[in-house]
C-alpha cells in the first residue's frame, strides 16, 4: 500500500501485476517451460482452473495472456476481467433478497465491459457497442456495477440492467465480438475468482462458468489451492482441468527461472552477491512477488553486514506473511479459533523439521508427513487456510498400505530459514552454507508426525467454527448455514466482512498524514465507510481547505488499496 519507489536504476519498481502497465508486463514476462505451460493452457480450448496462492503468478500470467491475443491475431479473442471486489456486495447477502441475483448480473456485466474494452483495444473507433443488443449502454453498465459495489439504492436503469442481462446474451455477445476481431474463439480470463470468504457467491460464480463454457466460449478462472468449493454442480476435474502456477522450490529450474524474473523485473538486483540473492530465492517459497520484494528489502537494508541484513530481510518476510495469515481472524471471526490453531500446528512443523535438520546429513528434510486417518473436516479446513495463506504447500498424498496414507505438507521455507532449521546453529556459516543446504538432495521420506504430536489433543477436540450467537437471547448457533434461532426464532444476523472494513476509522489507514486523518475527521469522515458511502469522493475531501486534485487523489489511492487488501 505504499508508492513504487525509483530505484538507482531510474526505473520504477512494481511487485504488483495488476498494478504493471502493458508495456511493462510485456517486456517484464519471462519465457521458461513452467510459466510457457502455464499460457499455452491459458489460451487453449476448454475451461482451465489456474491453481496457487497470492502473488504466485495468477494475475500476471492471465494480464499478460490477454496481451498477446489482443496483439496477435492468430490467437483467440481475449476478455480479461478481475473480481477482486467481490467482498463489496457481501453485505447484500444480508439486506438484500435478491442478492445472488445482484451477483450474478455484476459478474455478466464485468465479463461484457471486459469484452468491450478488448475491442475496442483492437478496432478502435470501429468497436460495435456490444451493450446495444441488450438494449443498453456502456454507461448504464458502469453505473450498475458502480451502485453494486458501493450498495447504493437501485435505480430504474439499474433493474432494467438486472433484466436485460443474461448467460446466453453475454455468450452472443462474445462470439459477436471475437468475429468482429476476426478471431474464431474467445477466453475469458477470470481472475480473482477464488470467492472463498462468500461461498454463497462462490457456489453462484462456478455455476455461471460452468453454463458459460462452450466449444467456442473457454473460461479460464484463477482459484486457491485447497480451499476453493465449486459448489453442487460444479465437477473441477470433470468440467476442466486444474494447472499449478505455484512453482515449487524442489523444482529442478527453480533457481534459474527466479533468476530470469528478477533479471526482467528487476535488473538493479542483479548486483546482489549470488548466495544472498539464492538465499532470497527459497525465502520467497515459489511466490515471485515474495522474492521482488525481498530483494528491495534487501537493497534498501542500508549498513551492515551481508548476513545480517540477510537475517533481517528473512524474518521480517516471515513475520509479514504469519502477520496476513493471522488477519483472516479479523477478517472473518468464525475462522478464528481455526486460524489460532493452525498457528500453532505451522509453528510445530517448523520446529520438527528444524530439529530433523540438525543432525549432519547428505539429504534435507522439506517436508512433513501427517496421517490421513486424522485429518478431519475441520482439520483438513485448518490446512486449507495456511495453504491458502501460502505459508503451506500441500503435495500430493502417499500411500504405504491400507491405514498408511499421509498428507505431504511443505512448511515455508523462508520461515524455516528464519528459525534456522538448516543446521546453520551448529555448523556456522552464512548465505553460503545456507544455500548448500537448501540445495541438498530432498530426504526420500518425508519427517512423519502424528497430529497429535504437532497439536495438543485439548486444541484438537476444540476445533470449530466461532460462530457469533443469536443476537436476541443468546442462543449459541447449531451450524455455520443456519439462518433463523433454533430457541427463539429470531433471523440470525450474518457477520459482514465488509461493514467490518468499513467501520474501522480512516486513521487506521497508513501512509496518511496526520494532518490529512485530522482534516478529513474534522470534515464528518470519521470512518471509511463514511468516505465511500458519498456519491463523489474526490469532490468531498476537495472541499476541505488546503486539499485539491494531488492530495485527494493520493488519500484515496492509499484508502481504496486499503480496502482492497483488507478484502483479499
């Protein structure tokens, strides 16, 4: 949420894809058999899931897909649409009844206005208006997913919206698109697409892709590993197939492929001594943005010695990825006892795997295996969140016989690093020795620890899903989807991840001045729903003496990606 900052080689550096320009994702996208799999899946016929966690590739990889088609004429007709503001209609859920039918119409109007942007990239003045056979404008849509996003009341023109839009009339609409492009076949790239925090939605999306996907129409969606549900309807490994974005450490090229990244995104870098830089490397875990950002922190580190500077960077990662993992507490208060344990199980796999390291070897122990017999609902959900966190790789399962199956899980290794868990304790040394480690042959069988070895039993039996009581007599709640009292009948109120959001004060955004926090209370803004529930924004804090267009906009810039990441 801070600015890109210029770096000793003049060039502005950015971590995020979705913040990248065109010309920077073009130039900046490297060429290597891992990601080459991931694009040619991306623009082949048939529904593709895009599997990994935040900032593994996803967003980067389907920007830069819709590029080459638009640039290319052989290649299909691309429409490429973000839904990472999903967790605005959520309050919907509980105000409206016909919220999923407000989701629904959002998502077909997001995919049209995608379209339409693509067309208009690749025929200018000569794009068809593809709104017009549905007997509205481009203007009416953007109001439409304006007045959703921001839960303003619906107008007339909005319901005409609702009414219009359709499954089949978006469908039409993309095959008239791709023919006026002169292209045979459209992907729709869906990003952001892992609704984890509204199943409700979720359940809705995959239902709209599965009606969607044609033999000319190929939805390709970006979801979490593990922790993504599809819903009744929705078969992942029977509508699509599923391909990792998610590089894996133990990959053979995994040093070389960081190294094209840094050295297309970040060429400055290229000057770190080579230990440290491969040291950073599997700090990252297989997660590029990871590594972008260690190497700034790294080279803005100031004095010091290498490896101290190096052991800053690495444990301040990992405090910063545990700190992500532990707000999905505060995010979504039913997940909280299950994120506290979670907690405590990465911290136990951590340490066993740093105490199986310790012991000279020809081999290093990555990995940690887990009996399948105790992984229960609740504990396979409590895996799913640090997978999903990516704090956890979760590989395939093994078997040695019957009651002999194990789930593989791969703790992070920059949090491994950290606690040293690499024999660094008795054998000394530093990046070099750390490195000689880590590239080590991978132990044949992984570290295996019963649950109740990395969890206490009292944690385990109290697993479970915090569910706040009925607000009328306290009633505790029997399960997660009750709606009404099972005691008093009352309607039970749904916890809104959004107003929660929304009702944190303005000062609690950083990067604002003091001075800008204190106008913009004095002016009514007290929180940031009291900000974004104005029609205008930028013409509100404008009226605050001393603000005009640059301190409004970058107030804004700093409060909008603050929801946004609060969101994620």
């Amino acid at each position: 949420m801070t600015e890109p900052e210029a770096l000793d080689d003049g060039v502005t550096f950015e971590e995020r894809a979705d913040q990248l320009t065109d010309d920077e994702l073009l130039v900046g996208t490297i060429v290597a058999d891992h990601f080459d799999e991931v694009q040619e899946a991306l623009f082949a016929k048939g529904l593709v899931l895009i599997v990994g966690p935040r900032g593994c590739g996803k967003t980067h990889m389907m920007r830069y897909a819709s590029l080459v088609c638009r640039d290319q004429d052989d290649r299909p007709f691309a429409a490429y649409v973000s839904f990472n503001r999903y967790l605005r209609l959520e309050p919907l859920l509980g105000e409206r009844p016909d919220a999923i039918r407000l989701f629904h119409t959002w998502v077909l109007a997001r995919v049209l206005n995608a379209a339409q942007e693509m067309l208009q990239e690749i025929m200018g003045d000569l794009a068809d208006d593809l709104t017009a056979r549905f007997m509205l404008t481009q203007s009416d849509l953007a109001i439409f997913v304006d007045h959703v996003e921001r839960g303003i009341t619906a107008t007339a023109r909005d319901d005409a919206v609702v009414e219009a839009l359709t499954i089949s009339g978006v469908a039409a609409a993309l095959r008239g698109a791709a023919a006026s492009a002169g292209r045979k076949r459209t992907i729709v790239l869906m990003d952001d697409a892992a609704l984890t925090l509204t199943p409700e939605y979720l359940v809705e999306f995959f239902e709209i892709v599965r009606v969607l996907k044609a033999s000319d129409i190929a939805p390709k969606a970006s979801v979490y590993p593990g922790t993504t549900e599809y819903g009744p309807r929705f078969h992942a490994d029977h509508e699509g197939r599923q391909v990792a974005v998610w590089l894996s450490p133990m990959d053979g090229q995994y040093a070389t492929i960081m190294a094209e990244i840094a050295q297309s995104r970040f060429p400055s870098s290229r000057t770190i001594e080579p230990d440290v830089d491969k040291a950073l490397m599997y700090a990252a875990f297989g997660v590029p943005r990871a590594y972008l950002t260690l190497l700034r922190a790294f080279m803005s580190s100031g004095s010091g010695s290498e490896q101290a500077k190096l052991n800053k960077v690495v444990q301040d990662h990992r405090d910063a990825r545990l700190a992500e993992y532990r707000s999905l507490a505060l995010k979504l208060p039913t997940l909280a006892t299950l994120v506290r344990a979670g907690d405590s199980m990465f911290g136990a796999m951590v340490n066993a795997l740093g105490e199986a390291n310790q012991v000279g070897s020809s081999t290093i122990n990555q990995l940690i295996a887990v009996a399948a017999q105790d992984v229960t609902p609740l504990v396979k959900r409590m895996i799913n969140l640090l997978v999903e966190a990516g704090l956890v790789r979760q590989e395939s399962e093994v078997s040695h016989g019957e009651g002999r199956r194990y789930i593989r899980l791969a703790p992070h290794l920059g949090a491994l690093i950290a606690t040293r868990s690499f024999g660094m304790g008795s054998r000394g040394g530093g990046a070099r020795t750390l490195v000689a480690a880590l590239e080590l042959p991978v132990a044949k069988h992984p570290v295996r620890r019963r649950l109740s070895k990395l969890i206490d039993h009292a944690t385990v039996a109290g697993l479970k899903l915090d569910l706040p009581p009925c607000q009328v007599c306290n009633a505790e709640r029997m399960t997660d989807s009750q709606r009404f009292c099972q005691q008093c009948g009352s309607k039970l109120l749904v916890a809104s991840t959004y107003r929660r959001c929304m009702s944190l004060p303005i000062s609690s955004v950083p990067g604002m001045s003091d001075w800008m926090r204190e106008k913009t209370k004095e002016a009514g803004f007290a929180t940031i729903g009291d900000l974004m529930a104005v029609q205008d924004p930028g013409t509100e804090l404008r009226k605050i003496r001393y603000v005009g267009i640059l301190r409004s906009t970058n107030a804004l810039s700093r409060i909008d990606g603050f929801v946004d990441e609060f969101l994620s």
